[in-house]
C-alpha cells in the first residue's frame, strides 16, 4: 500500500460526500409531487393520469407491469435481432434461454452478461434495448426511493406518489441529461460512438485483427450513473474503449456512486433534517471504507506461492497495468457496495481474502450506497430492524423519524432481509450438488465453489459482477440466474412499497424524551452493527467453505 494510492481512496471519499448534498437536494426537487406541464403532456399521451395519486397497491402494481413489459419487448429485440436494423455485423438472434436470462437481468438492473457484447449483440439490440433497460430500471429504483420517502415525511396519507409520474420525471430531468453531458465528455476522452462496423487491422507482425466498435460512449454513461454495470465489451471497464484513461477511471467511480448518496440527502430534507440523512451516509461509507482497506491489503500482500518462487510485489494478475492495485481494489469496492457490477480487473482474479470483500458487499444487500434507489431502500429497511432492536434493548418505543415501528413493518423488514440468503444459499446449495450446477466452475475446490457463490450472490443482489471462472451461458445457469434475479429485485420492492405504504398513513409524533436519538456516532455504530451481523454473519459458513477455504489452501502453497 502507497500514499498515493489512500490519497486516491481518500480523495473519492471526499468528493462522495461533497457531491452527496447538491445531488440530494436536486433529486429532491423531482421528489415532489406535482409534474411539470411537459411530463403532464408526456402522460396524457400515455394515458396516465398525472394528478392521481397511488396507494402502495397500485404503485407495485404498476412497477410490475411496466417492467414484465419491458422485459417481454426485449426478449424480442433479443431473438429477433437478424432480421431488425443497424446490425452491420449481421450477428444472429440469441438463444432462447440466453435471451430470457438477460431480458430479465436488464429489467432488474442487474446485467448479469452470459455473453461477449461486441460479438453478440447488434447496434440495434445495444440501443434500443440494452440502454433503455439501463435507463428504466435505474428510474424504477429511485422511483421506490422517493415512494418509501414518502411513507416517512407523509402523516395519515393513503397514498405513496405516482409509479408513472416518478420514472417519467426521474428519467426525462436527471438520468437522460446527465447521461448526454458524461457520454460527451467520455467521447472527448477517447471512448468510441460510432454506428460503423467493426474493422479490420493489421498487427505489427502481420496477422489480421478485428477492432469492435460501435455506440459504446452513450452506454457507458448510464451504465455508471444508473448503476447497471452491463459493459459494451465482454471486458467491461477493463477495455480501454470503455476506460481508456485514469481520469475517466476516476469519474465512472464518481458516477456510480453519486446519485445513492444523495439520495440520503434527499431523505433528510423530506423528513425536515439533514442529519438524519447524514447519519445514514455516514454508516454506509464507514463500511465502504473498510471494505476498500481490505481489498487494498489483500492485494497489495500478493501471493505467498509467488512469493515463494521470488516474485515480490503485490497480485497484479487480471488487473489493467495502468490503474494499478490501489485504483483496482478502488473500483471493486464500489462496483459491488452499489449494484453496479462493472468491472477494471476481474474479480476471480483477486486473492481469495480480496476477492470475499466484493463477495460480503454484495451480500449485505449493496446497502452501502448499493443501486440508485435500492441501496438507501435496502438501507432504510436495516434502520428499521436496528431502531427496533434499540427500543428492545433499552425499552423505549421503537420509532423512526417520528414514525412507530409496529409488528407490520418488522414483519415486512424480516421477509425484505430473508430474501437474499433464502436465494442465495440455496440455488448455491442446488448447483453445488446437481451435474448441471458442477459443470459451470472452471476450478474445482473452494475456488471453484467461490465461483457459484459468486454467481448467485451477484444475482440476486442485482449486481451483475461475475467471478469470470464459472461457465454460466448454459440453460441451468440461465434459468437459475434469471429466477435469482426476479426475487432479488421484486422480492425487496413489493415489501419495501407495504412498508411505505403502512407508514405514510401513520401520523408523525414529535420526537420527545422516549424517542431514540437516530443522528448521532451510538446510531451510526448500531445501524453499522446490525447490518453486519444479521446482514453478513449468515453467509459465514458459505464464505468459510469458500473464499476463507481458499485463502488457507493458498497461504499452505497448494494448487489447484
């Protein structure tokens, strides 16, 4: 570990929490409830009903049309991509289960990719499919973020906003524009946006290359901001197309990170304080910070069985020599503390120690920033299980920011949390076992078994970052992953929505002497508490059979 490589760290921090504000404040203004004439116009034409408000019913309701929707429409763009437009390399429609595994993954704002993008997927598919799913996902997101706001600033309220009016306002003012202005400046900074084929090259010693190229820029930028993480390139932000340089390295970390933390913001002017908000950004980025630490020391280490062959220095295997070891366990920290799942090094690469980081990140439920949207819900759902387990331990009424928490909220707090480890242990369980599931692995072993754990962790956290070992393009992995995915991603929001909706129609109590103060250094460190033992102690035995296992084997110098 360096100097320059903790300024780095420490100056992302920084800006993090700089940005977090501005950011908050302005999403903020696309929280309240009254759409602007051009959005009315836009939902007139839709047929929506700008000024009716939704119950949670109908709020999920809607979510969940609009997505089965939207996932129906690109299975089709999908397998029927040889016969549609700009598809100068004529590539052939996807297999049906390949198809529906990443139809659902787009839609869930996972893009978990069982494919090579450049080779796989037409101009066509790319943009009208794979970058409108990027866009509306991310908007669904944060559409529940400002739903489950709602449920805390409103006081005997029936209803949690408008599914319609959310995505469309979230999309139009804040996921487009920025998106225009960062896929600009990725240009200028070499990333390609062009709609010509790919082209051929000669190499220096003379044999011939193909250069893929194609609308990699405007997929680029929503892919961070929107926190999806599906790479134009099967190598993602380890191509130099989608990274060609340090500085854009730098702003593709920013963008992923900068609207989840100001959501927290975002709910703190809602709720009428600040530090509510802060509190909460506070106790995500305590964990982001040690989980950065761990990888950036497990790297730096290297490998004992290198090391005992004489090669010094840290792992530098399947890392980009121009970022480095301190910008790579940068990048993986914050990929899988958001949902985003980009990658600038890949993660079945790292040591076993450095590679169970982005593992646990995954598996607290990415709360720690986590999606646009899902993280701070995700994270509001453990405030809600701590603030009870406070009133508990010194027994005051458990309430947050003015709002009782009764039996309903911890029932629907409890099925929210149960859903990871319910999926995740057990499709990792069904693969470990079944032929299908054992042919995926690459390496046998604890590794191989990081390999699978890996795989449904990332779906069902919606990450979409793969330990790039595992064989996952076969109809098993892509059903499985597909049904992972679905639960991860609706399996939080249905409860999440009953939870606001229960909520917005309480009435909001004044904070008095038997409230538990939610602002200060004790909450922070509680919150931080639960989170990591109900949230990660029930993956340990899996991480002992797995990564732990394999940090053993390799400190013992076995090979596998």
């Amino acid at each position: 570990m360096t100097l320059a490589g903790w300024t780095m760290i420490l100056a992302f921090v920084a800006l993090i929490i700089a940005l977090a504000k501005p950011a908050g404040l302005l999403m903020y203004r696309l929280y309240a409830p009254d759409p602007l004439p051009v959005e009315r116009g836009l939902l007139r034409l839709a047929g929506v009903d700008a000024a009716l408000e939704q119950g949670w019913v109908g709020f999920s309701a809607a979510l969940l049309i609009f997505n089965l929707g939207g996932a129906a429409l690109l299975f089709a763009i999908l397998k029927l991509q040889a016969i549609l437009p700009l598809n100068p390399m004529h590539v052939a429609g996807l297999d049906t289960w390949l198809a529906f595994n990443t139809a659902v993954s787009f839609v869930t704002n996972t893009n978990w990719q069982n494919y090579a993008g450049e080779t796989t997927m037409s101009y066509f598919s790319q943009m009208a499919g794979l970058v409108v799913q990027n866009f509306l996902s991310a908007a669904t997101g944060i559409a529940v973020a400002f739903a489950f706001i709602r449920g805390f600033s409103r006081s005997g309220a029936a209803t949690i906003g408008n599914f319609w009016v959310d995505i469309t306002r979230v999309t139009l003012w804040l996921l487009l524009p920025a998106s225009i202005v960062l896929a600009v400046a990725y240009v200028a900074a070499g990333v390609p946006q062009t709609l010509i084929p790919s082209v051929q090259a000669t190499t220096l010693e003379g044999a011939s290359q193909t250069i893929a190229l194609g609308p990699v820029a405007s997929q680029l930028a929503i892919k961070m901001l929107g926190t999806n993480g599906g790479g134009y390139f099967n190598a993602n932000s380890a191509h130099p197309f989608e990274n060609p340089t340090a500085v854009v390295n730098f702003v593709q970390m920013l963008s992923i990170f900068v609207l989840g933390a100001g959501l927290t913001l975002t709910f703190g002017k809602a709720v009428g304080r600040y530090r509510q908000g802060w509190a909460l950004l506070a106790a995500m980025l305590l964990i982001f910070i040690a989980g950065v630490a761990a990888v950036y020391w497990a790297e730096s280490a290297g490998n004992p069985i290198h090391h005992a062959l004489g090669l010094a220095g840290g792992n530098m295997e399947g890392k980009e020599v121009r970022f480095g070891i301190a910008a790579t366990a940068l990048f993986v920290a914050v990929t899988t503390a958001a949902s985003c799942g980009a990658v600038n090094a890949m993660h079945d690469s790292l040591t076993p120690l450095g590679g169970l980081i982005p593992l646990f990140n995954i598996q607290l439920g990415e709360i720690v920033i986590g999606g646009v949207g899902s993280g701070f819900y995700g994270m509001l759902i453990y405030a809600i299980l701590a603030v009870f387990i406070a009133g508990l331990m010194v027994g005051r009424t458990p309430e947050y920011v003015g709002k009782k928490i009764e039996a309903r909220e911890m029932k629907l707090s409890v099925i929210a949390i149960v859903i990871l480890p319910l999926f995740i242990l057990g499709l990792t369980a069904l693969a470990s076992v079944v032929p299908a599931g054992l042919a995926g692995p690459m390496i046998k072993g604890p590794h191989g078994f990081t390999e699978i754990l890996y795989a449904y962790t990332s779906a069902v956290g919606n990450n979409g970052s793969a330990f790039a070992g595992l064989s996952g393009n076969t109809p098993f992995y892509n059903a499985t992953l597909a049904v992972a995915m679905v639960f991860g991603r609706f399996g939080v929001i249905i409860p999440a929505l009953a939870i606001a909706g229960g909520l917005a129609a309480k009435k909001r109590l004044p904070q008095g002497a038997g409230s538990f103060p939610t602002t200060g250094v004790l909450w922070v460190g509680l919150l931080v508490a639960v989170i990591v033992i109900v949230g990660g102690l029930t993956f340990l035995p899996a991480l002992a059979l797995g990564p732990i296992a394999d940090h053993f084997q390799v400190a013992a110098g076995h090979l596998l």
